[in-house]
C-alpha cells in the first residue's frame, strides 16, 4: 500500500505542474518540488482536519467548473453540431467504443476485464486504501461513514464518466477548431528556434491542409445527420483516414522535437485539454479552470500523504515504538508526511515519461491492489489461516504479480482479481502444509 500510494500521489503532484509549467514556461522538476512543499506544508500544519475541509470547497470547485466547461464547449460547436451530433462525430472516428465484449485477455478494455477486474479494484480502493478508510474514520458516526461510503460509491462513476464524456467534446471541438502539431508550447518554443525550425513549419502546413479537409468532411457529416443518414461507410473511412493521417504528422512532429534535444519528453496527451481551456476559454472561465485542477491535484496529494503519514506511523513506527506519548506520536505523523512527500515529489519528476495519467494512476493500483485485497478478505473471513502463512502467500503472490505484469500477457484490471485470488489461495495452501508440519 504505501508503495502504490505514494506511487500516484506524486502523480497528483505531477498534473498541475505541467500547467504550470505551460503557462509560465518554468521548469517541470522545479515546479513539481515547489507545488509538492505547498501540499506537505498544509497537510503537516493541519492534518486530517485541514485535508476534510479543504476536500469539501475543492469538491464543489471541481464540479462546478466541470459542468461549466462541457456546457460551454457544447454552446460554441458550430449551430448545427447538437450533443447527439456530437456523439455520432465522437462514434464515426473510434472515439465512443465503450463496450468490448471481447474474450481476449491482452485487451486492454475490455467488459469482462471492466466488471471483473474492475470490481476488485474498487472494492479493495474503496476498502483497504487508507486515503479513502480514514475519511470513513473521521465520521462523527458509524452512520456518517457509511453515508459517506454510499455517497462516494454512487457518485464514482457517473463523476468520471462526465469527464471523459468532457474528454470527447473536446476531441469534437477540434474538429471544427485549428488545433496545433504538437500541445506542449515549451517544445513548440524550443524547435522554432533551433535548426529543426524549417522541418516543424513544413509540417504545420501540412497539418492546416488536413484541418480544412477534416472540416470540410465532418460538415458533410453533420448534414447528413439533418437528413437522419447515419451510416455512411466511405464517408466514415475518410474521416478515419484524416484521422490517421493527422496522427502521423503529430508522430513526425514528435520526431523533429526530439532531434532539438534528445532529452526532451515528446508525449503531449497531458497538454491537450490544457492546451484548449488557455487558448479558446474566455479568461474569467480559464481562471475557474485552473482552480479546478488544482483543486483536484491538491486534494488527491493532500489525502494521500495523510494517509501514508497515518499508516507508517500506526501500523509500522508505534507498533515497534509503543512507549510514547500520544504527542510524540503526531509529531512523527509529520515527519512520515514530509517523507513521503520528498517521495511523491520524486516520483512526480519521472511522471513524464509515461503516456497518460488517469490510466497510469489505475495501473499501479492494480499491481498492488490484488495482494492487499486478499490480505483484508482473509483477514476479515478466514480465521483458518494465520499470519506467518498469509505473509509467505501475500509475498509469493505480489512477485507473481510483478511477472504477469512484465510479460503483460493480460490487461492489467485483471491483475486485482489475480492478486486477490492467488493470496487466497497460496495463503490457504501453505496453512494447511504449516498445519501438517506442526502435526
């Protein structure tokens, strides 16, 4: 838990540093240490009581902000472009294939992989991850928990679908709108002015042909939809060409960049939506955006460091030091928040070399996720197995973990059910082989 957990908080760090790192054109790792200290100087001084307070206005930031955001995108697509409209042009270019109901275990979506994997994902997140038990610990009541628990639950999934469905009117508004060869403005500044300027501006010319061509097709695409024609296959299939086409350009793009300098990240994902709010939201709207994702990083970075705080101090430090007071006790609370905090902050500075941020979040939960989850079941519903037996199969089991992983033989959402399954098992295998030995 506490490598998986300070893992993705140091990638709650990362997020808002890319933002600002594109708007003031500052260093990354620079602003990945600065806003880092911010979060461990307010979760220090404040605790868990700060991180509940400041979660309850950063809720409402975020969704406010959300719901303006997907509105105003919706009311400045061109008059003809309706959300339906949007759907059909999201579903004509692949980007609205939600269900998969596939057998494949290498796919990495699938339904099955969803409903299985997924299930156990959230029953251990939402179970044994201290970031989200402590705040059912800090009810006033069992009652209060467990609304708090039902209140999370419910509105989970319908919160994030909203944001990806976000996600999709933004890939619909540049198809109407220009949209740049590559997101992240440092780069786009450092190629202009190197010897690689001349190949990047051939490229964007490029690129502007394809734009008119992309807008051309996809208006005839909406005026098709007037007429209720909704299927249209050599239509459809120059939109996925366009489509594939601009895709090379921004690959070619990425080539040219890495050639200025071959240490620069070339991955711009994390830059488009960034890219969108500062140049097409008028500027009282852009100020509530940047609130919102800072809101949002911040609180995740906030709970997960108290949480790592709480664990390494109670489960780990007062367990082998039980003499001192409950004042020592909180001090050393702290100090574990500064140390995973240098931790997350470290972290942060390698976020950059991965290729998305919610999935990577999602990926290391779910190679730890699977053992912690069949610790907690065994230890809530099998008092057959002792401790010495479970340790042994939790350990056999996250190394199989990390294998499967390696070979990545499977999506990696199965891997909370794999985890889950085989601590069980191996756990349940060796108290019986320990039984026999003592016997």
């Amino acid at each position: 838990f506490l490598i998986q957990r300070g893992l993705g908080t140091g990638i709650t760090i990362y997020a808002p540093s890319i933002i600002l790192s594109a708007l003031l054109g500052w260093n990354l790792n620079m602003l990945n240490i600065i806003i880092g200290i911010l979060v461990i100087l307010y979760t220090v001084t404040g605790g868990t009581k700060a991180v509940n307070v400041t979660q309850k206005q950063q809720m409402f930031v975020i969704m406010s902000g959300m719901f303006i955001i997907f509105f105003y995108i919706l009311t400045n697509l061109p008059e003809d472009v309706d959300f339906t409209n949007v759907l059909h042009i999201a579903g004509a270019n692949g980007k609205m294939d939600i269900l998969d109901f596939s057998y494949n275990p290498e796919t990495r979506y699938t339904f099955w992989s969803g409903i299985t994997g997924g299930f156990f994902l959230m029953l251990s997140y939402f179970g044994t991850d201290q970031s989200q038990v402590g705040r059912y610990l800090s009810g006033k009541s069992v009652k209060e928990s467990q609304m708090g628990l039902i209140m999370n639950g419910i509105l989970k999934v319908p919160m994030q679908f909203f944001i990806l469905l976000t996600g999709v009117l933004v890939f619909v508004f540049f198809q109407f709108n220009d949209a740049p060869l590559h997101f992240n403005p440092t780069n786009v500044e450092k190629v202009r002015t190197s010897n690689q300027k001349e190949a990047y501006e051939n490229l964007e010319k490029k690129l502007a042909e394809l734009n008119t061509d992309k807008k051309i097709v996809n208006q005839i695409y909406i005026e098709q939809l007037k007429h209720n024609e909704y299927e249209n296959p050599t239509l459809k299939k120059q939109m996925v060409a366009l489509s594939l086409k601009e895709k090379d350009l921004r690959e070619k793009a990425k080539v040219v960049i890495s050639k200025v300098d071959g240490k620069t990240e070339t991955n711009d994902k994390d830059y488009v939506f960034l890219y969108f709010i500062l140049n097409y939201l008028p500027k009282g709207l852009l100020g509530l955006l940047l609130a919102v994702i800072f809101s949002a990083a911040m609180s995740s970075s906030a709970s997960g460091l108290n949480a790592l705080a709480a664990t390494s101090a109670i489960d780990i430090y007062k367990r082998n030091v039980n003499t001192k007071s409950d004042k020592h006790y909180v001090y050393a609370t702290q100090y574990f928040t500064v140390f995973w905090g240098i931790v997350a902050i470290g972290f942060a500075c390698i976020s950059s070399l991965f290729e998305n941020l919610i999935q990577l979040v999602n990926i290391i939960g779910s190679i730890f996720y699977g053992t912690v989850l069949g610790i907690f079941l065994i230890g809530f519903y099998i008092k057959y197995c002792k401790g010495k037996a479970v340790f042994i199969g939790a350990c056999i089991s996250q190394l199989t973990i990390f294998y499967i992983f390696y070979l990545d033989i499977v999506s990696y959402l199965w891997l909370n059910f794999i985890g889950a399954l085989l601590t069980v098992g191996i756990s349940l295998l060796l108290q019986k082989i320990f039984n026999k030995s003592e016997s």
